[in-house]
C-alpha cells in the first residue's frame, strides 16, 4: 500500500524515510518540497538521489482529496467544496483581508455535538478526517491562491479550525496537523496565529494545552447552563464551570493571554439585556482583575431546519455596548462570503445526492479565478484569526 505523505508530520515523516533506510534529513528536504514547494510529484525534487525519487514512486503519494466546487464571493471570500468519499464534502473557506489571508479548515464530515443553530450539526456526523484530509485543505489553499495570484511568497497568514466538524472530537489527527501547520519546513505559521474553536471538549482543552498549545476559541453562545444545554448539547456533560476553569488553565499555556468566546446572536433566545448582564458576571467571577478573554459576537446565520432567527442589528449593538463598557474587548464578526453559503454554521457539505449538489451548486455564480480576477481585497475587519 502506498502512504499519502500529506499524513505526516516531520517526525512521522522521518520514521517513514527510516523505514525505507534514509536519513532524517531526506525527510526534511522531500518535507519542504512537499509543503513550501507544493511538489505532487516526486521527479520534480530535484536535490533527491535518484534512487530516493525510485523508492518513492512505489511507496508513496502525494495526493489531496478531490476538488468539486469552488465559489467566489463578491466580497473575495473564496469556498472550496472537497469530495472525501461516502457522499461525504467538505468545505474550506479562504478569507482575504488588508493584513491576512484566513483559512477556515474543517476537521470532521459532519459534527456530532448536533448543537441547535448550526447547520453542520443537524446534518449529523459522518465521519473524522485523516491528517492528510485536513492538511489537504491547507496545502491545496496555499499552492492554489499563490499560483494564481502570481505571488511566491505564504498567502495564508492564519488558519482558524472554524470549518465543519468539531475538532478536539478528532484529536489523533488534529494534532499532527497543527503540527504541519506550524512546522518552518512546511507553513511556519506562529502558534498566535493558528485558532482551534472548540464547543467545549473539556479534557482535550488540557491535552491541546500539553501537546500543541495554540490560540484558543471557545463557542460559548450562552450565559447559563441551562440555556446552553439547549444550544449546545455538550454543555451537559461539560457545564460553563468545567468549561470556563478549563480555559483559565488553558491559558497558563497559551500563545495569547487570552481565550476568545464565539457568541452566536440569536433572536430572543440568547440576545437580551439581562443575558448580556449574566455574561459579564460569569467572565467577572473567573477572574475580575485582568482581562483574560475577548468576546466575538457572530450574527446568527440563518437555515431553514434551524427555526430560528439572527438578532437585530441593534439588540447586536446593544449586547456589545454592555460587554464593552464593562471592560470586555468585544467585537461584531462581519459576515463574509455569505452570498455563496461560506458564513459560519452554512456548511452543510452533504452530497449524498451528487446530481442535486451539483445542479444545487451551478445555481451558485462559479467564477474560475485568473491572474486578472484577484480576490477583491475588503476593509481591515478588527478581529483577529476570525472565519
Ligand atoms: N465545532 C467548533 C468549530 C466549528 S463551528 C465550534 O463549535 O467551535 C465555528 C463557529 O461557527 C462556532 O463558533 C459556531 O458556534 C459558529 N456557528 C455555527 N453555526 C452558526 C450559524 N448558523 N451562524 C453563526 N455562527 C455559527
Ligand atoms: Fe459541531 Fe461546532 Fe456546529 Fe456545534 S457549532 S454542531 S460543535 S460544528
């Protein structure tokens, strides 16, 4: 059986070189070609013995998953729609901005947590992504936009584990590819600058605090428990105690002094006065004495199967008014690429029904980029590592 080497990361990758009696190095110039190079095919690593290049013609592959759609927004968000098999898709999300370029990544075909206003969660889980699939995403992403934007040099600045899937549930292969994402003989990508969001997967917030401290997100979207329990069923197994003392634990660890908290704004469920007011006593009672946490207020976009509806503009305002003035670093995501379905909580990604997605998605504008149709570059939004 041959490996996909998009499996590995440098150390997996030097144990697979071992095995076929190579030096560490090999794995490290063959690791480069693959991920700064964006090298498939191995006659084009031209510093590689001959002899190298022949064993991994038979042994190995470089190989991304499958490629079904991409959209252009006007907004110059880009969505990428991968097959990976069982009438399974993905979507991965580029979004360009003044000072970055964000790639929104999915880590599962579907999501389990099944939380209330999310559209990957009643789709129901399918299934976890292999470290190659997630890599592909990024590997795909990068190679792609630099080639057609006619630029040499890293286009993706950061990278927001935000797409499908609910990451820390896939863990073995997170990991890795975090690892790959940061290595500087692949992305070289800052720990700053990588989020995982999480809806709360308490004891994986501790092992990612040990194995691979990154910027941290947490989907909080609601101010007490028994709210959250309805919108997002892990609350129940993982109450806000459990969770908001994992986070202060987090950050003894973490590359920014500060976790940040999604707050999806949904109308007259989670979006009053008074629940704003209980949000800032639950922050204020882990820890009054330093800002430790930012808040991101996302609008609610909406689905059909959800029932229900995003806040107004002004119960929006309003909310972050009250967070702000009570010291809380706030800020109102912006809502990009919404026309294509590549705002949060639109990737749905079931093609169970291939003929119907397809005919479903050329309703969509399709646009194949060019050197001459570079993504509209938009205003600096002031959030940070957003998807
Ligand atoms: N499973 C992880 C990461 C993927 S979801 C998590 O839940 O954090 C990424 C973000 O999109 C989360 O904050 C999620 O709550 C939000 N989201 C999901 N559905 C949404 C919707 N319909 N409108 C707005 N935000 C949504
Ligand atoms: Fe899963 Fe995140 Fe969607 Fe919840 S919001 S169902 S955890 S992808």
């Amino acid at each position: 059986m041959t490996a996909n080497l998009l499996d590995f990361d440098l150390d997996g990758l030097a144990a697979f070189c071992e095995r076929l009696g190579e030096k560490r190095f090999r794995a490290t110039q063959l690791f480069r070609w693959i991920h700064q190079k964006g090298a498939a095919d191995f006659d084009e690593m031209s510093d590689l013995a001959k002899s190298l290049r022949e064993k991994l013609k038979t042994s190995a592959e470089v190989t991304a998953i499958p490629l079904l759609a991409q959209h252009i927004s006007s907004d110059g968000t880009i969505k990428w729609l991968f097959d990976v098999g069982g009438g399974n898709a993905i979507e991965t999300v580029f979004i360009p901005d003044d000072d970055r370029g964000t790639l929104c990544i999915s880590s599962q075909a579907g999501c389990a947590v099944a939380c209330r206003f999310c559209s990957t969660g009643h789709q129901g889980f399918s299934r976890n992504l292999t470290v190659a699939e997630i890599i592909s995403q990024l590997w795909f992403a990068e190679h792609f936009l630099r080639k057609h934007l006619g630029q040499s040099d890293r286009v993706i600045s950061n990278v927001v584990m935000m797409g499908m899937g609910e990451p820390l549930q896939n863990y073995a292969a997170l990991v890795p590819a975090l690892r790959v994402m940061l290595d500087d003989h692949a992305y070289g990508l800052s720990r700053r600058r990588v989020t995982v969001s999480t809806s709360g997967v308490v004891p994986m917030i501790d092992r990612l605090g040990r194995d691979c401290p990154v910027a941290l997100a947490v989907s909080l979207h609601a101010s007490n428990d028994a709210l959250r329990d309805e919108l997002v069923p892990l609350n129940r197994k993982y109450p806000l105690a459990d969770l908001l003392q994992a986070c202060k634990r987090y950050l003894e660890v973490a590359p920014r002094d500060f976790v940040t908290f999604e707050y999806c704004m949904l109308n007259g469920v989670n979006d009053t006065i008074a629940h704003a007011d209980e949000l800032v006593e639950l922050v204020r009672s882990y820890g009054a004495h330093k800002a430790w946490c930012k808040f991101n207020l996302i609008p609610f976009n909406p689905f059909p199967a959800s029932g229900l509806t995003r806040s107004s503009v002004a119960a929006v305002a309003s909310f972050a008014k009250i967070l702000s003035d009570s010291g809380i670093v706030t800020t109102i995501r912006k809502t990009r690429g919404d026309d294509i379905d590549a705002a949060c909580g639109q990737l749905a990604g079931d093609i169970k029904d291939r003929t119907n997605v397809r005919t479903r998605l050329s309703k969509h504008r399709l646009i194949t980029i060019n050197q001459d149709k570079r993504p509209t570059r938009v205003g600096k939004e002031d959030t940070v590592n957003d998807c």
